[in-house]
C-alpha cells in the first residue's frame, strides 16, 4: 500500500511524464527549480488535472484518464502543505489547525485540535494569530492542519525553504517524527541536496520533467546514472554523514 503515480502533462511548452511508486517512506523529489516537482504534487492533489495516466492511493484510484476517473481533491483525503504554507490570517492556531477537519463533531474538533496542539509543542499559542507567532510555529500550524484528518498521503511542497539553517534542521527533525508516527506515505520536493539526503527513504531525482534516477538517497549520490544526475547531487561530502 502506498501512493502509485504514472502521469504526463503538457503546460506551456513543458512536458511532464513520469512513473514512480512508494510504499509508507518518506519520498523526495528532487531537482532544479522548473523540473516538474511542484506540478506533480498539483496533479496528485487534484488542483490540475493530467492529460493523461493513473494516480492511486492505497490502491484507491484518484485518477484515471482511461476509465474517466477524477476525484476532486476534497475527495481524494491527501495533507498539503504549500511553499507559502497558506495560513488563514484572519484564524487563529487553533481556527487554522480545526479548518483541516470536516465533517465531525464540536467536542471531538477540539479534541483533536489539542491533541495535535500538543504534538507539535504549540501549547500557549491556541489564541494567536500567524503574524503573532515564528516562522517555526507557522510550519507547525501548517503540518498540523494537513495532517489532522489523518490523509492517506502528506504532500508538502519545499514548506522549509523560507527558514534560516538552525530551523530547518528542527523542521526535519520534526518531520522524521511525523514519518514514525503516522505511517503513510510522504512526498516531499525540495532542491536542497542537504535536505533530500537527511531525509529522503527514496530519493527521485527529477531532471526536465522526466525521472532521471530514483533509489536510496545514499545509492543515488554515491553512484549517478549519468553526468546529469552527478553534477546535481554533486555535494560528495555529504556521502557517509548521514
């Protein structure tokens, strides 16, 4: 069980077509700005739909060009997290973190809510609003809120680059800690090397749009398929650091 992914899209004289699946690890993908990362995520999630392919969920298909299957993306049960991490100003921590739940009740809405305030070490800012707290906290509220409907999936679109270095280095401490404890499959994009090498159980490396190399993050920098792939996971001291 995991997340299967076989898609192409064409957007403005760019072709994306790719294939890759992952069980409950956390994959990343990885390359250059203007790959294709960020617009697979848009595509998993149902926010651009693909010209053709088969997107499947815990073997729950989400897309499928031939049958004419395209669940909108409320139905398709997925955590997202954006670049900008899209908070809701005007809500507060909890407002924002409770938005990520439907369909359930008040008493259990702040049940979970709390639980989740706890889990990320956001106790103390329930009341405040996104420009009260740090970037650190944003990042909290922003996981928390895609992750409290328990989604099959978690997609999270480079929400770590905004940060200076100590922050990030929490940030994916904490998202090694999200890994263990809600076991589902993680897709992360990012064009840090560093930051794909620390966490990446399966590592694609995306070069225009197409799959140039997917394994482990440590196969992968130690032995490039080709020139291409070397000179963007270049960073050989990286190699054994793990």
């Amino acid at each position: 069980m995991g997340l299967a992914v076989n898609i192409s899209k064409s957007v403005l004289g760019f072709t994306l077509d790719v294939e890759w699946n992952i069980g409950k690890e956390l994959a990343v993908l990885f390359g250059y700005s203007g790959a294709g990362k960020t617009l697979t995520l848009q595509l998993i999630a149902g926010l651009i739909e693909p010209d053709k392919g088969v997107i499947k969920s815990n073997g729950r298909t989400l897309f499928d060009s031939e049958n004419c299957i395209n669940l909108p993306p409320q139905e398709r049960h997925l955590g997202y997290v954006f670049q900008d991490l899209a908070l809701f100003p005007h809500m507060t921590v909890n407002g924002n973190i409770a938005y990520g739940l439907r369909g359930v009740s008040e008493p259990e809405i702040q049940m979970k809510v709390a639980e989740l305030i706890e889990l990320f070490h956001l106790e103390g800012q329930e009341n405040k609003h996104p420009a009260e707290i740090s970037g650190g906290q944003r990042q909290r509220v922003a996981l928390a809120r895609a992750l409290i409907g328990k989604p099959s999936v978690l997609l999270l679109d480079e929400p770590f680059s905004a940060l200076d270095n100590p922050l990030r280095i929490e940030m994916r401490n904490l998202l090694l800690d999200i890994r263990k404890q809600f076991d589902i499959p993680i897709v992360l994009v990012t064009h840090d090397i560093t930051e794909a090498y620390t966490l990446a159980d399966n590592l694609v490396v995306y070069i225009n749009g197409h799959i140039a190399q997917q394994g482990k993050a440590v196969e992968v920098i130690q032995n490039p398929v080709n020139d291409e792939v070397a000179a963007l996971v270049k960073p050989s001291y990286l190699v054994g650091s793990r």
